[in-house]
C-alpha cells in the first residue's frame, strides 16, 4: 500500500483510538507506528544498494519495480504483531496498545493491497526462502514485469 494511504488510515483509526480512549497518547503511538513500519524498506534499500535512497522517488522504484533481489522487511511481520500485542497484555500501557493497534492496521492494509502471498508476511516463511523477493508475490506477478 502506497504510505499516502497508510497516513489517512491510520489517521482515521487514531482519531477513533482518541474517541474511544480520550488518549493522546494512544492515538499519537498508533499514528506514527501505522506510517513508520515501512522504514523497513529503507532498511532493505540500503542493504540492497549499500547506500542510503536519495530521495522517495528511488526509494518507491525499489519497493514497486526491482523484482530480483532480497527484501527482509522485518516489521511487516505476523510474529511481531503478535509480540506487540503480548507485550501489551503484559504491561496494558496505552502508548503500547497504540503502537500494537498502529502495526496491526498497517499489516491488515498491506495484506489487502499488495501483491504478497499471505504467508509472506510471516518472518520465518521468508528466512525459509532466503529473503527471495521473488518468493513472495502471488502467482503471476512478475510476468508483466519482464
């Protein structure tokens, strides 16, 4: 999912965090973790390309348009959705359940939009396949990408 529309949904889901737990706090966590989880595509940018993206631009082609390679992704991740959520239960801190509810909503839209298999989102399912990019999107993918 392009961040444009991670920033408005996850704005509307911390304006109902905000409605529902009058927490700014909570609201804010949700915020920022629901747009800052796709740092992680910078990490693999710069370990792909050993040098930081530029500008958005090289950034987005990355992301959108370089089929070879490894990408690790590693907070686009089942496992740590399910940490997040465990270490709230543990501690019920509101800026926690922000956080957790943030990665949650951001994980479900990336699940919805873009063209990974479902269980691609799982880590050990990419370190299975050695973070082959290629491994990852739905049958068919690459084919109008050659």
């Amino acid at each position: 999912m392009r961040p444009a529309k991670h920033v408005i949904i996850s704005s509307g889901v911390a304006l109902i965090i905000y409605g529902w737990l009058h927490s700014w706090l909570c609201a804010f966590s949700c915020l920022i973790t629901g747009v800052l989880i796709d740092i992680d595509h910078a990490f693999d940018y710069f370990f792909t390309h050993k040098r930081i993206p530029l500008n958005f631009k090289e950034l987005d082609n990355f992301c959108q348009y370089d089929i070879y390679g490894k990408i690790s992704l590693i907070f686009h991740s089942y496992e740590l959705v399910i940490a997040l959520w465990i270490v709230y239960s543990f501690f019920n801190i509101e800026a926690l359940l922000g956080i957790a509810v943030g990665a949650t909503v951001h994980l479900l839209c990336d699940l919805i939009a873009n063209p990974f298999k479902f269980r691609s989102y799982l880590l050990l399912y990419r370190h299975y396949h050695k973070y082959e990019r290629k491994k990852f999107y739905v049958d068919g993918f690459f084919e109008d990408k050659k």
